[in-house]
C-alpha cells in the first residue's frame, strides 16, 4: 500500500537530511525550533513509517542509536571525541577481506564502523598526551 507524503512527514525527513546523522533527541530537539506545531507523536510517528518504508534507517554507533537517509551503501567513522559522523563511500575503500569461517554462507549485507579520532581531535589529543608527558618527566 502507497502512503501518503504528508507535510508532517516530509518536516521529519527533511529534519534527517540536513542534520545528517542525528539521535532522537537532536531530531526532536530541531523539529521544536523549526516547526514548534508538530508533536512529539507525530516525530515519533513519522520516524516510524520513514523507518518501514525504507527511506531512512537506523544504525546502532557506540551506544547511540542515529538516523540517516537512505542513500548509496557506505560506511561510517565516529569520532571518540566530538561524536562527529563521517560517512566513507565504498569507492574509497580497500577490498574486503571475507573471513573464510563465513564463506559457505550467504551475505545478504553488512556494515562496518570505525571509531577513532577525527583529524581536529587527534591534534588535540596529541597536544594533551604531550602535556602529560612533560609533567611525568619534570
């Protein structure tokens, strides 16, 4: 069955699009300051039948749940620091390596994360590990 795009729905999708990768909260927290009208149901709602429908998904990173539109299949890197998402299309990526434990079976697909720290933070983490480097050493 066909649903209808309502403006509620849209507003929600929208939302997804121009933050990104956002929590519940911070798409809550947007659609407050953008479009106070629309309830906290009618978020939640929406975030459902986009979820069933297959325009967005939700991804599991660390111990946050986010969504993000569907869009060409890519993989993710969050930042242990600020928490920034970056998405890393396919095309930059190395091969695959399939385990062979798993190679009788069928993949259907799969999803890969990687955590670390993001270029601003690194320096930082850096400059802090120096720090504590100095003191040990005086």
């Amino acid at each position: 069955m066909q649903r209808r795009n309502t403006l509620q729905r849209l507003r929600v999708k929208e939302a997804i699009d121009v933050l990104g990768h956002p929590t519940s909260d911070e798409l809550i927290l947007y659609m407050n300051k953008t479009h106070p009208d629309v309830s906290l149901a009618t978020i939640y709602r929406n975030l459902s039948i986009l979820l069933e429908d297959g325009a967005v998904i939700k991804l599991k990173l660390g111990n946050s749940n986010i969504y993000e539109a569907v869009k060409e299949k890519h993989y993710h890197f969050v930042c242990r620091e600020c928490k920034n998402i970056i998405d890393i299309p396919l095309d930059k990526m190395n091969e695959i390596m399939i385990p062979k434990e798993i190679m009788d079976n069928q993949i259907v697909d799969h999803d890969f994360v990687f955590f670390g720290y993001c270029k601003n933070c690194k320096k930082n983490i850096i400059w802090k590990e120096d720090e504590k480097n100095e003191e040990v050493c005086m």
